[in-house]
C-alpha cells in the first residue's frame, strides 16, 4: 500500500503522524502543504487541497485512495499497518479508558475551545509563534481572504485578528490552569507507571512529545525540569532520546523554521510564562 501525507513542518498535528510512522517504520510520499499563517502563499486553502481536506488543514494521508483527516484517526489507521518496526501503539494491556480519554484531551480537536484540555492549551502558549508569523507573512488582503476562505470560521477570524492584535498573552495566561494540572497529573502517573505514560510506549507518548516539543519552541522547556516534576524531567529525556522524535521532529526544522525562532526569541531563554506556570505547581503541591 502507498502512503501520502499530507502535511507541514511546523504543525503539531502533522508532527504525531510522522512520529507515529518513524515508530512504526513506514514510508510514505511527502507533500508538504504551505500553511496560510507562515506562508504568504499559502496551499492548504486552495482547491485542490480543500477537495483532499475539506476543512483546510493538516494532516491527512491518503491510503491508495482512503482519505483521512484527523491525526487520531490518522495514527489509530497506522497502527493497524504493518512497517518495520514491530510496535503497537495501543497495547491492550494497559488501562483502555485513560488511553482512550488522554490521547483524545491531548488532541487539537476542532470544536473544543482553547485552553479547555491540554491539546488545547497547547496552542495558545504557541500563539506567540502564530501572531508573530502572521504578522511577519500575511499582507492585509491576505488576511482578509484568509478570513473569508477558511472553512473553519474560528480560524479565519482568530488568524485575522492576530493581524492586528496581540492576542497571545491573555490566551495563555488562560491556560495556565490546564497546563499546570495536566503536568501534574502527568507526573502521578509517570510515578505510578512509568517510564512512559502508561507503562509501555503508546499513542499518548507520541501525542505528549510533540506537545512537549512545542512547550520548548516557545522557550518553555524548563516548565519540564522543574524540581516539583522530577518523573516529568525524566521522561522528556526518554521522550527525546527515541529515534522518532528526530525523524518526526526535529528533521522538518529547516532554515525558516530556526530563522523565525531567532527572530522572535532572540536571546530570550525562558517564556514570561515560566515563572507564574512554576508558581501555580508548586502552589498546588504545597
Ligand atoms: N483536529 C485536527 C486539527 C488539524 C489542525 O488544526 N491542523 C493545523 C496544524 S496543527 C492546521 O492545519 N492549521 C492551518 C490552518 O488552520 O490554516 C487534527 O488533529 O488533525
């Protein structure tokens, strides 16, 4: 069977699949799509990407004319193939339900607002990223057709703000709660479990690397080697160390990609979240 991705550099979604096809060992046809926020000529809006994805984003693959679009789904789909590599990334013998509910709450999944489970927090700490990019690539008149064009509202509209305004700061500040929860939460269970999430590698560990990954993009690495979450520190590491966090990751980092970080962040080593994020952990463990 022949594998097309569909998919960006820079896209969290896109970034799960490709882990999940480095751990699975399988090949696949690259095409990478331009996204409408970091390329002034964006791909992922024009007609022929729409009729592979109707909502205009990424990921999707293509499976010798199977169409599908979500990375769950995606990475669920993958599972069931056989690569190279002998892994299963959801092992029946681990606890169903919290595999189940934690991959889902570590999905951006459309509809659910930002900032409401920890997929969702995610993004606003990379809107820093987002508005900066927007700002950077999009003309006026881009942003306008943008807002018009994109199938799902809430991104033509947040997109067109972000234009404008800095929307960053108050977002994150908004998820604070969720992401210092969810670490801590993590961190019981890595106590309970470990070394991964649930034991053995699973579709969650794919799911937190890249969320992970994305917390160090935007300076925000030492949330995760905090004294409160020594497990947490630890299996970043493990996290790292795997071969799929190269080849699903840290391979698609090309010179735009370093250059707009140098550019926004410069010297800065930590995020003004770092400290008020530390502070609410350890608030909580007290
Ligand atoms: N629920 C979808 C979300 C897909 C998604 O939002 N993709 C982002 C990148 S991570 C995208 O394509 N953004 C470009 C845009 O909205 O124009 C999934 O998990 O695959």
């Amino acid at each position: 069977m022949r594998l097309k991705l569909y998919h960006a550099k820079w896209s969290l979604c896109s970034q799960m699949v490709r882990v999940a096809m480095a751990e699975k060992g399988l090949s696949y046809d690259s095409n990478l799509i331009k996204l409408v926020d970091h390329y002034p000529k964006g791909e992922n809006l024009s007609p022929e990407y729409l009729a592979i994805n109707p909502k205009g984003v990424v990921p999707a693959i293509d499976l010798d004319g199977e169409i599908i679009t979500e990375s769950k789904d995606i990475i669920k789909r993958l599972n069931s193939l056989t690569g190279e590599k002998d892994i299963d990334l959801w092992p029946g013998d681990v606890d169903q339900d919290k595999l189940n509910s934690w991959v889902e709450d570590t999905t951006l999944t459309d509809g659910v607002p930002l900032g409401k489970t920890l997929g969702t927090a995610i993004p606003p700490f990379s809107l820093i990223l987002i508005n900066f990019m927007i700002k950077k690539y999009l003309s006026f008149f881009q942003a306008i057709k943008v807002f018009w064009k994109h199938p799902l509202r809430d991104r033509g509209r947040g997109f067109l703000i972000m234009k404008f305004f800095n929307i960053h700061k108050p977002v994150a500040a908004s998820s604070y709660k969720v992401l210092a929860r969810s670490l801590m939460d993590i961190e019981k269970n890595l106590e309970d479990h470990g070394p991964y999430f649930l034991g053995k590698f699973s579709h969650i560990d794919i799911n937190l690397m890249c969320c992970f990954h994305r917390l160090s993009d935007v300076r925000l690495e030492k949330i995760l080697e905090i004294e409160e979450l020594p497990n947490v520190k630890k299996y970043w590491e493990l996290l790292k160390s795997r071969e799929s966090y190269k080849k699903g990751i840290l391979d698609f980092y090309g010179e735009k990609e370093n250059g707009d970080l140098e550019e926004l962040f410069g010297h800065t080593t930590n995020s003004i979240h770092l400290k008020p994020l530390t502070q609410m952990i350890k608030n909580y463990k007290a």
